[in-house]
C-alpha cells in the first residue's frame, strides 16, 4: 500500500492487474458483473490480489460482500 497514492487509484490498479483489463475500464463505481472478466472466476483472482497487494485476508464472508470498488476500499480502509 502505497500512501502517496489515494485508496482509490490503488484498489483500480489491483482490479486491472487482476482482471487483466486497462485501467481506464476500472471506474470508480465499477461492481461485479459490470465487466466480462470480473465473473465469479475473475472475482477469486480480484480476491488474491487485494490479499497481496493489501497485506489482508479476506474470508469466505466477506468475499461475498466485497462487489464493488466502493466495497472494497471502504473494507480496505477498516483493516
């Protein structure tokens, strides 16, 4: 996690590199489903890079809830 970068910016570049799409399809407000690659497969490969790049583990429940960018980050920012 880099400081100098918002929470945001960083949780987008995450979900590119997982997904394998550029950033610009990465919105703000991006959810599962909003993009082919971001299936229930491509949200496992989400899941393992935001343990990666985050330093957090994400459990079998709060997989299921993290849907979103705004899910994510606001998840992100209480750990």
């Amino acid at each position: 996690m880099d400081i100098n970068i918002p929470l945001i910016e960083q949780v987008q570049a995450a979900l590119a590199e997982a997904l394998q799409t550029p950033i610009d399809e990465i919105s703000p407000e991006l959810a599962l489903g909003d993009l082919p690659q971001w299936d229930s497969m491509g949200h496992m490969e989400v899941m393992m890079v935001l343990e990666q790049k985050f330093g957090i583990e994400i459990n079998a429940d709060t997989i299921s809830a993290l849907i979103s960018v705004p899910a994510i980050c606001d998840y992100i920012e209480k750990k």
